[in-house]
C-alpha cells in the first residue's frame, strides 16, 4: 500500500468513527503543548495551517507514557517546537483499537507523525528524553520537506 493511501484511510477511519474523542488521560497541566480534542478538529487545523499531525499514543497504566508527558512534554523547547510545528493529539492504546490496529501500534509508549495529506512522516516506539525526542520530530519535519520538494508543493520550490 502506498504511504499516501495509508495515510488517508488512517484519516478517514478516524474522521468516520462516531463520537470520535480522545480517549488517554489528558497531559499534565505543566505541559505548554495544546493537545487537540478530537481527531476532526485535529484534522482541519493540521488542513488549515498546512501542519503535521503528532499522535501520541499511551495507555493508563504505561509507566513511560506518564513519565513523557511529565518528563519530556514539560520540555520548554520541546514544547515550542510542537506548538510552532504540529498539531498535537494523544490517543489511547486499550480503547482507539482501530488507530491501534491500522497504525501498527504494539508497544508504548508510540508517536506517529502524518503530514496534514496522509504522508506517514514519522513512526517511533518508546520513552525518549526532550533533545532525542527533539530530533526525531526534526526529522519528520525535514522527511515533510523532502516531499513537498519531489512534489512541487515546497514553499522554497516555488521561489
């Protein structure tokens, strides 16, 4: 399957999905990240302002879930990036089982980052400390750019 199509049914299995919320405990207070609602509002602000989605799955009794939002969340620099850059949403393991089964989710905790068209821009498993984190998210953003280059979208292309 392409990335692409992958992507987009991702999407659309979410946006179809009755009653869609968000379904792991909200994140601390501490964190300076706005976490979005629901999927559809997530969606339409990643549409709106051309960003990448940051899908955040745990689970109520992952240590490491709770210790990255406590930890690495809180993270002054971290958490302007992923305001300047993402739309950010947490999903839940034991309950979004269809986010679960059509992301491939199978250990916590995980990130997955779709470009606001479906592009699967990053996948990572597992507790990482701010500056790892950083850098991966870094790296979806520059895998963004190198598509948006090989399709003539790129802002720097079009100069």
């Amino acid at each position: 399957m392409h990335r692409r199509d992958f992507g987009r049914i991702v999407v659309s299995t979410f946006l179809a999905s009755a009653g869609w919320k968000p379904l792991f405990a909200a994140p601390p207070a501490k964190s300076k990240i706005t976490w979005q609602k629901t999927l559809r509002a997530a969606h339409d602000v990643a549409v709106e302002q051309k960003k990448p989605l940051l899908l955040v799955f745990g689970a109520s009794w992952c240590t490491f879930c709770h210790k990255m939002h406590r930890e690495t969340f809180t993270d002054r620099n971290l958490a302007a990036l992923i305001e300047r850059e993402f739309i950010a949403m947490t999903l839940d393991f034991d309950k979004d089982t269809k986010a679960v089964e059509i992301l491939e989710v199978e250990q916590l905790p995980c990130t997955v980052v779709l470009s606001y068209e479906g592009d699967l821009l990053l996948k990572h498993v597992g507790f990482a400390k701010a500056d790892a984190y950083q850098k991966k998210l870094q790296q979806a953003l520059e895998k963004r750019t190198q598509i948006e280059l090989l399709q003539g979208t790129s802002p720097a292309k079009k100069s």
